[in-house]
C-alpha cells in the first residue's frame, strides 16, 4: 500500500488538507479538550488555548474538535464543551499554522446553509487551516431534541453534502428536501480553495462505495493492523475505480503514553497503553498500510498533558513526519 501511494498524488485543496495529508507520508494531529478526564464526561478547559497553541509551536498538524450539541450521559463525553464553529474562530485567531478540524460536524442536524457559511468563514479567517469532517450522527437521544428523525439521517446527510458542495458556486441553483437555490442568492464567503474539503466518518449510512465517490478523504475507526490494511485497500480501490485520484484516510488514536520509553501495551478504549517505543512502531505500521493522519486523543492520559505533548514532539514526530 504505501507503494501504490508514493506514486500517486492527493488533490490540492486549501492549506490545511495540502499540508497534513500527503501521499506516503503519516502527519500526527491532537484530539480536543488537551487533557485528560477519565472520571468525568466533562473535561474543564484547562488551559485549553495555551494548550493549543504549545500543540501549534510543537510542531503537531492539526487539532481535532468535535459536534456534541448535547451532553447525553449514555454517550459519556462532552467533547470540547463549545460550539465548534464558535471554537474554531477563537483557535483561528490564537494559532498560526496547525489545522483546525472538526471531526465530525452532525449534519442531520444542522441546515447545510448554517454548515457551509461557518465553516467557509473558519476557513478564510484561519488562512485556508479547515479541514470538515462530517458524519450521520450516532446519539439517538439527540435528534428528539431538534425535532428531527433518526432513522432517515442518512438521506439528509447526502442531500446536506450536495448542499455545501453547491454553496461553494456562485448563485447556485440546487433543489433538495433542505431547501431550493434559485440562483438569485449567493452566499459569502466563499472557501478559501473555491472548495471546502470534507472528510467522510466511517459509513455515516451510505454505501461504501457513495463514501470514495462524494468525500474528499475519510476518516476511519482503530482496527488490528490486518483489518485496517483491508478496510483502507478497499476504499482506496472503489475511490480508483470510480475513476478519482487517490484520496487521504485517516483515524483516530486514543493513548495512554507511559514514562518508559519501552513499556509494552495494553488495551484501552479505541487504543492502549505503551511506552513511545511501541507507540512509534504502530504508528510506522500504519503509515505502511496507507493510513495518513493520526488524531492522537488524550482523554485517557495519566502523565501531565504538556510533558505528553512535549515527549511525543520529541519522540515521535520526527521520525514519522519527515
């Protein structure tokens, strides 16, 4: 895999996709709130810009907020507590080259119109630094409380991407359940790359192969190395058989970094415990197999958060950036 990916390329977009995704290569991004809080589903903040702008300075690629419009106990995380867009403009403005993501926005519950104005206007006040992941949603209890249908997310999702896509064009004109573009309104800004790359989550209830075709990357689950090294060749063969250039993938990475530098794993929710010698290691395998980004989540972490960003900068990031 990573031969086939040394020899193709992705498409340019805005500044933040041209640098963190490159083909062949791993770029390491961090999950917020940078803090742990194990005992609670909601974190408190701490130091939450200073924090941002250390991941910034250390050299990590991007940070990775979340859409949690409620705190549903049966979920057990708050998330980052703001709204991502309004958090997304105060990172915009605090950080200078780390991207900022969201991973992912719920667009079943969100208009399309909302989606596409906030997250163009993060891309252009950041400098080009958005990158969109966007999902079906997976907290039933949420939707009630819009007054929105579960069960039939999965059409609102595409009809949202169709949506965003259009928005993108001058006075579009598109006809869809969300909504009707006459052509004789626009909408500003417009992305700073004329198109805002959005990054699809697992399924978000489409076909697979609806998933290569309409998504600008995707963004995938922790899996032993032999089923992610297939579910990747997967997407990346229907991505090339429905005739696009290659696309990024990447997933998500809970760890538990260890002061010895060789403490072997164990297991925990969606990652493990290690030392950074084993922690490197997973991450070359990964990179072998294709994968191109890492958003490395820190809720879990023992260790005192700077001292863990600090080492893995340190430790981690040179060997597997360059």
């Amino acid at each position: 895999m990573l031969d086939k990916t040394e020899t193709t390329s992705f498409p340019r977009m805005n500044r933040a996709y041209n640098a963190v995704f490159r083909p062949g290569h791993m770029s390491i991004g961090l999950v917020v709130p940078l803090e742990s809080y194990m005992r609670s589903a909601v974190p408190d903040m701490t130091r939450h810009i200073a924090r941002a702008q250390l991941a910034d300075a250390l050299g990590f690629s991007a940070l990775w907020l979340r859409d949690v419009p409620f705190n549903v106990p049966s979920f057990g995380d708050a998330g980052q507590v703001f709204d991502p867009f309004v958090y997304l403009g105060a990172l915009a403005m605090t950080t200078r080259d780390i991207a900022v993501g969201v991973a992912s926005v719920v667009l079943p519950l969100r208009h399309p119109a909302h989606v596409a104005k906030a997250a163009a206007s993060a891309d252009v006040l950041s400098g080009g630094r958005l990158l969109l992941g966007i999902a079906s949603g997976d907290r039933p209890e949420e939707y009630p409380a819009l007054n929105m249908s579960f069960p039939d997310r999965g059409a609102r999702f595409r009809e949202s991407v169709d949506y965003i896509r259009a928005l993108a064009r001058d006075c579009p004109q598109l006809e869809t359940a969300q909504g009707t573009l006459t052509g004789g309104i626009d909408m500003l800004p417009k992305p700073s790359a004329g198109r805002l790359p959005l990054l699809i989550t697992g399924g978000s209830q489409q076909v697979p192969d609806w998933v290569a075709q309409n998504g600008d990357g995707w963004m995938t689950y922790p899996r032993d190395a032999a089923a992610q090294g297939r579910v990747v060749a997967d997407y990346r063969r229907r991505v090339s058989e429905a005739g696009f250039p290659d696309k990024p993938v990447m997933q998500s990475l809970y760890v538990d970094l260890l002061d010895r530098r060789d403490a072997p794993p164990r297991p925990i929710h969606l990652g493990f415990q290690s030392g950074t010698d084993f922690l490197r290691r997973y991450l070359s395998e990964l990179r072998a197999l294709g994968i191109n980004h890492v958003a490395l989540n820190l809720r879990f972490n023992r260790a005192d958060i700077e001292t863990t960003m600090q080492r893995i900068a340190d430790e981690i990031l040179p060997d597997l950036t360059n």
